[in-house]
C-alpha cells in the first residue's frame, strides 16, 4: 500500500510544481483531476487527446519523478437534465476514459450523477424515501430511463479503454451508499461497474465503513484517505442530511477532516488492514477538504497519520508458516 494525492487541491500550481509538492513530501502517487468539479488544471483530456507531444509531456512529468498516475478524477454529473450541463460532463467522462487508456491508468473515479425527476425537470432530484407515490414512480424512472442506459454505454467505453469506473458514493447521487452501488454493476451487467471508496462519506449517514468492504469486496479498485467528524450534538438535534455551507462548521451535522481528526489509529488501522482481505493493496489517495487546515498542513498530517498506520515493523514468520 502507498500513499497518493488528489490534486485539485493544489489547482493554484501547475503540474510540474504539484508533482515536485509531491516527490518532496515522499508521495509517488496521483489522482489528477480531468473534469467535471474537479476541473481540468492538471490534465485536460481533450487538450492530450489532440497533441501527442502534450501527451508526452504529461506523461514524462509524472514518470521523470518516479510518480505513478493512479487514476483520472472526473467528478461530475453527467445525468444532469439541463443538456448542456450533462452533455459537458459526459464529454469529460468519455475523453477521461480514452485518455486513461493510453495512459494505462486503471481507473476513472467519478460519481454516477443524479437526473431530474421525469423529461421535464430542469434540475437533478435526489430522492431518499418512497412517499408520496411520485417519489417511487420517479426513482424508477431514473434507474430504468437514465442511470443504467447512460452507464451500460460508458461501461461499453470502458471495457475497450482497458479502465475500471470507480464510483464514489456520494449523497446527491443516486448511487449514494453501498446497495445502490451494488444494484447498478447488477443492473449494468460489466464488472467495469467498480469503487472508489471513500469512508468519509459513508460516516456521516451513519454506514460502516467495514461492513461496506465486505459487501463491495473486489468492487474496490481505487481508495480516498479522507475522514468525517461527525457533531453528535447537532444530528441529535436536526439529523445527519445538512445542507448548511461548508464553512458553517460549528453548526452543521458533520464536517469533512484529514485523516485522524475524525476518527483514529482504531478505525484507520481496521481500515488498512482489511483492505488486503479484499484483494486491494494499492494506493491510498489522500483528499484534502478540510476547511480547519491549509492544503500544506492537511497534506503533511495525513502522510504522518497514515505513515504511522502503514508502516509496521516486520514481524517474521507467523506461527502457521513455522
């Protein structure tokens, strides 16, 4: 296992700058972000896709200092009723996933998007519960008109490029926990269907980050280090579903924090020590969204949290290998 970064949060440095960032702090991974919110400061898909010694320059970049591309971010809502808007994001979506394949990146992390209710809505429309009527009616509209016809094409694109999809549960989307994560590969039908896992968003609805692993299993193909802590006092009082701004943190359910300062060694050595038993033992892609701490103090506490939990003295032999 080894430590990467997400790098739109160093989108004020050129590409060349981030991976220096990177090699002198001991990272030789990185998530660039290629579209949707993530914008496309460090890799523009479409721009290499058309200029080979663009391309080749990227690559270079990366390879000269021994730092590993381990997947291209293209966090988006390509399902958005507004075309324009959705057509743009889908457009990242497509040039990403080219993009990764002649790179021989492994994998594309993204949301799976949220459409509007019916043909009409000029907005997405995150439903969560089955009344009244029209809230089930539309959620198998969007399953069966929208999410899986959209995927089942990009899961086509995917197979050809050689690259995994690796959603990241989110809230907002309508994959958005562990089930419907698992609905949409069965529903799609391709093992291109996979996970980027993010415990973080699964802390502040209250899941298990562990049971998730285990019902995901193989799924996993790309990890975020990224914690939540959860105010405890305020989901007593109003519920963990928060839409305050971010920087309202005093009064908002929870707030997204680096590693350890919402949940310690005791999750995140559980964490790292079950990720092997699922066949996952690659990269751990620190995301800093923490609105307490610069990008520089975020990223530095994370590589000494996560330091501490990866690196273990050797053991020797276990006593079944004696």
């Amino acid at each position: 296992m080894k430590l990467g970064l997400k790098s739109n949060c160093y989108n004020d440095k050129s590409w060349e700058e981030t991976l220096d960032t990177l090699k002198e702090n001991g990272i030789f991974a990185v998530e660039p972000g290629a579209g949707g919110f993530n914008g496309k400061v460090h890799c523009n898909p479409k721009e290499l896709l058309q200029d080979k010694n663009s391309l080749v320059k990227f690559k270079d970049a990366a390879d000269k200092r021994g730092i590993e591309i381990t997947a291209l971010a293209v966090h988006g809502n390509p399902l958005h009723p507004q075309k324009e808007f959705g057509d743009e994001h889908t457009a990242d979506l497509e040039e990403a996933i080219v993009l990764a394949g002649k790179l021989g990146v492994k994998a594309i992390t993204c949301f799976a998007g949220c459409p509007g209710a019916n043909e009409k809505s000029l907005e997405p429309n995150w439903i969560t519960c089955p009344f009244p009527p029209y809230f089930g009616d539309s959620i198998l509209w969007q399953w069966e008109k929208k999410v899986v016809p959209f995927w089942i094409e990009m899961a086509k694109k995917a197979k050809k490029a050689g690259v995994k999809i690796g959603f990241e549960m989110h809230p907002g989307d309508v994959v958005y926990n562990t089930e419907a994560l698992l609905m949409l590969r069965e529903k799609v039908g391709y093992e291109e269907i996979a996970c980027n896992f993010d415990p973080s968003h699964l802390f502040w609805q209250g899941m298990d980050p562990i049971e998730s692993l285990i019902r995901l299993d193989d799924m996993v193909v790309h990890v975020h280090a990224k914690d939540c802590k959860i105010n405890e006092r305020m989901v007593k009082f109003r519920g963990v579903n928060d839409w305050k701004h971010y920087g309202d943190i005093k009064n908002r359910a929870w707030t997204f924090r680096t590693v350890g300062y919402g949940h310690g060694y005791d999750f995140w050595n559980e964490f790292v020590s079950y990720l092997p038993l699922i066949g996952y033992d690659w990269v751990l892609s620190i995301e800093h969204e923490d609105p307490l701490m610069s990008v520089n103090e975020g990223l530095l506490k994370s590589i000494d949290f996560l330091n501490a939990v990866l690196l273990h003295e050797p053991v020797g032999k276990m006593w079944w290998e004696i």
